[in-house]
C-alpha cells in the first residue's frame, strides 16, 4: 500500500548547516503543475495517565450495553444528556435485545485531539461479528465541582 509520506521526493539536498534546514517531518511535496506543499507530522498530546484505562472501561461497558448485556442507566453518570437520550431512542428501536454471549473489546485507540478531550475508536465483538465504535470524551466539571470524563458523541456501525 502506498502512503502519502511514501511519495515523499527529495528533489534538493539538505543544506549542511542547521538552521536552514526543514523542520523535522517537514518535507517538500513535488507534484507536477501543482504548488510544493510541506507535510506537517501530526501534533499529539501526552495522555494523562490512567486515562486509557477510564476510556477502555467506559467503552467496555458501553459495548455490553450496545449489546444488550448491560442496562444503559448504568453507563448515564459518563454521557452527557442529549447522546443518552440518542442512544436511549436507538436502542429502543431495536429488537430482540437479549444478549445470548457477552460482547468483548477487540482493540481499543485512544487519542487526546486537544487538552481534556478524548477520542476513542474502538472494535467491537459480539456474536461473531465486529462493529466499529467511536466515542468523544471531554473533561466536565460537575455542579459539586468535581471533574469527571462525560461522553459527549457516540457513533457505531
């Protein structure tokens, strides 16, 4: 598979002294009748620790409850009004809801897109079959001001 920083050409060698050289990750794009562009490397943000672990066991819960293995008032305390009011109309459109065999978490990406902002993508298992999740985490201070991670979009296939 060919990739974006795999098409990456040099077409002038880097000049021996330091300060004129690209930035790191900076590199010229040649494409005929097409202006050069630079490519940035991606700006990512430390996650704080034991936020990974919150984020999974949120999305394992949710995944049960996607599943119908979990009763949705237990993941309410973490999603914001309106995504539980969403989820909550979603499911109850859909039928059968017993949950014959649990629903796992194949893999699990978490990615902080800016400070006190989470973004999970998730793959999910359930009766031999996988589905895609993908959640948006932000920091939320409650009225006794403590502050909590609270789902705020919730998306699955």
């Amino acid at each position: 598979m060919r990739t974006a920083t795999s098409l990456v050409v040099r077409t002038t060698p880097f000049p021996h002294t330091q300060s004129d050289a690209p930035a790191p990750g900076q590199y010229p794009l040649p494409l005929r009748g097409i202006p050069a562009a630079t490519v940035e490397p991606p700006r990512t943000t430390a996650t704080p620790a034991g936020t990974s672990e919150q984020a999974i066991r949120f999305t394992q819960a949710l995944v049960e409850v996607l599943s119908g293995g979990r009763p949705l008032r237990q993941v309410a305390s973490w999603m914001a009004p309106d995504v539980y009011d969403g989820l909550q109309r979603r499911l109850a459109l859909g039928t059968g809801r017993g949950a014959t065999t649990r629903a796992r978490l194949a893999s699990v990406h978490t990615a902080v897109v800016e400070p006190g902002v989470l973004e999970v993508a998730a793959r999910m298992v359930h009766a031999q079959r996988s589905r895609a999740v993908a959640v948006r985490l932000e920091h939320h201070t409650d009225r006794r001001g403590v502050r909590q991670w609270r789902c705020t979009a919730l998306s699955w296939a």
